[in-house]
C-alpha cells in the first residue's frame, strides 16, 4: 500500500485500537464459553435425569456479553448493514456530506442509548438475582452500559478517520 494513502491515526484511535484488540479476545472466550455451556446443556439433557438449570440462563448472559461488545468492533470497523446503491451514484461531496451525517447519527444514537442504559442500570435493584444462577441482575444489564459506550467511543475513533485528510490530500493544498 502507498504510504500517501495512509490516513493519519492519532493517539486516541491507537488507544481504541488496543481496546478493540481485547475486546477481541473478550468474544472469542465469550463464543467458546457459549459453546461449552450448550454442549453441556444437552449432554446432561440427555445423559442424565436431572439436566444442570443453570446452563441455559449462563450461555444467555454470555451471548448478550458477545453481541454488544462485538457491536463495538462492529462500529470501529464501519460495517455496518447498509444499502449503497443510491449513494454510490452521488457526486463524490454528497457522499462525504452523507457518510459524516451517518456517522453523526450513529454517534448520537449510541451516545443516547449509553446514557439511558447507564440511568437503567444505577436506578434498578442490586437485589435482583437471576432465577437459576442466582448472581445479580446487574451483571447482564451491565453489558448494554458497557456496549454502548464502547460503540459510542468506537465510533467517534472511526469517524475521526473519515473526517481526517489523507497526507496525499495535504501536499495538494
């Protein structure tokens, strides 16, 4: 790759780099303690009288860890579900103009939902426990807090970079 179409990165995206690196590792236990659990689900369904309770509503938490801290990485990368046809046909300037009013929107939504989730998660019940595993409630609820403001931060990271010149651009002015 040519160096001059090497966007700049500054300190924050690196450090959002190294965030989403862990949180990597994060969803591939996540994924394998998932898989664990169901397997263990039907192998004691099915070997013995009395399957453990406690594995279905584990793998359950597991997963909701997995899809909102997999949704960070999802935003750091910009891959999103989206349908371009329309704007792949738009002068160059509109489709900047559209690709910055996305990430805005973006940015607040995850920045509106971060702080709700927050609000939820500080005025529920510490006392709530789960029905099989009896740990607290906040530990589930916990990852809506922390995905959304990982996508939140994800996302001003990549935002930062579409919004920054290239050094190819730089030398033109």
């Amino acid at each position: 790759m040519n160096e001059k179409n090497i966007k700049k990165r500054n300190l924050y995206q690196e450090f959002m780099d190294f965030i989403d690196n862990i949180v990597k590792w994060i969803c591939i236990i996540l994924l394998g303690g998932m898989l664990f659990t169901a397997m263990l689900q039907v192998i004691t369904r099915h070997v013995f009288p009395h399957p453990l309770s406690w594995t279905e509503e584990l793998a359950r938490y597991m997963m909701l860890w997995l899809i909102f801290l997999a949704a960070s990485h999802i935003a750091k990368a910009s891959s999103y579900i989206k349908v371009t046809f329309l704007v792949d046909k738009m002068p160059e300037g509109v489709r900047k103009i559209l690709l910055v009013i996305t990430k805005l929107i973006i940015l607040v939504t995850a920045g509106y939902f971060s702080w709700n989730c927050l609000d939820v998660f500080t005025t529920t019940s510490v006392n709530e426990v789960s029905p099989a595993m009896q740990i607290s409630m906040q530990i589930p609820r916990f990852s809506l807090v922390i995905g959304f403001i990982l996508i939140f931060l994800q996302a001003l990271a990549a935002g930062g970079l579409t919004l920054l010149p290239n050094e190819e651009e730089e030398e033109n002015i």
